[in-house]
C-alpha cells in the first residue's frame, strides 16, 4: 500500500477505510455499512472538525451492491446526514456502478440528501467526478492548501 504521506487513516480493512488528506475526509466502503460503523464515522468527522476547523469537504464511496440498507443502517446513515459538522463544507457522495441498479440508488440517496439542506450536497457515477467536484469546494476554505482533483483520486485510490 502507498499512501500519501500527509494521509492521515483513521481506518482500513477489507470492508471499510476512512481518511483525512488535507481538507478531504473520505470514506470508502467495500462492504455494506453497519449502523456501528456509520457511527463510528461520526466519530471520525468528530476529530475531521477539530483538526480542519475552517472547513473540510467530505467524499464518500459506496458500491452500488452495497446500497440496500437495514433499517437500522438507514436510521444511522440519516443521522450522520441531519447533523453534519459545522466545518463541513460540501460533500461528494458517490455510488460506483452502471445500469438501472446504480441509477435508482442515486435517486433514492438524492431524496436522502435533502436532509440535510446546509451542507452542499451532490451525487456521482465516479470518484473522478465528485473530485472534480469537490477540488474548487476545498480552494474556497480559509487557508486551505489548493488540490487538483486527480491529486484527489490519487489520494485516496489505496484507502
């Protein structure tokens, strides 16, 4: 594994990885998320607002397989959406995979969303589109170092 040297990885196993690389705090899920770690996100984007107090962006990568949630999971996943960080910024969900499947899951998640109606929020097919996305988003925070978006994918492609 080659991870940037300014990655800060709060996580990573086979099913999950979670980390902070300048003002990105990305999550990317291989496996179907549990209520317990969702919370543990929150964690996560506790230590994300003290570190990166001006402001952060946030990426999150889930496969399409991976988005029929629980109701539990669901209740959490809602949770983390009502009560996002004052820092954060904008946040860049993507959910990977082609076809009707993939489609209909981003129009449920964009329904999702709207619980949350401060923080930016835009849906994608890739993780190179929510980079390009988000890229401008971190230039606009205080004192933030600039990121490319290829920087970006590049990041965070071992998490």
């Amino acid at each position: 594994m080659a991870f940037p040297p300014d990655l800060f990885v709060f996580e990573r196993d086979a099913g999950f990885g979670a980390g902070l690389w300048r003002r990105v705090f990305a999550t990317v899920w291989r496996e179907t998320p549990t209520a317990e770690r969702l919370r543990t996100c929150g964690r996560f984007q506790d230590e994300v607002t003290r570190r990166c107090p001006d402001g952060f962006v946030a990426l999150a990568v889930l496969p399409s397989q991976h988005a029929h949630l629980s109701p539990d999971v669901r209740e959490a996943a809602e949770e983390l959406s009502r009560n996002p960080s004052p820092a954060l910024a904008a946040i860049a969900q993507v959910i990977t995979g082609t076809g009707f499947v993939a489609a209909a899951t981003r129009m449920v998640a964009t329904g999702m969303s709207l619980l949350n109606r401060r923080t930016p929020t835009k849906w994608f097919d890739s993780v190179q589109h929510a980079a390009e996305w988000l890229s401008p988003r971190v230039a606009r925070i205080p004192d933030a170092q600039a990121v490319s978006a290829p920087e970006i994918v590049s990041a965070f492609a071992e998490l």
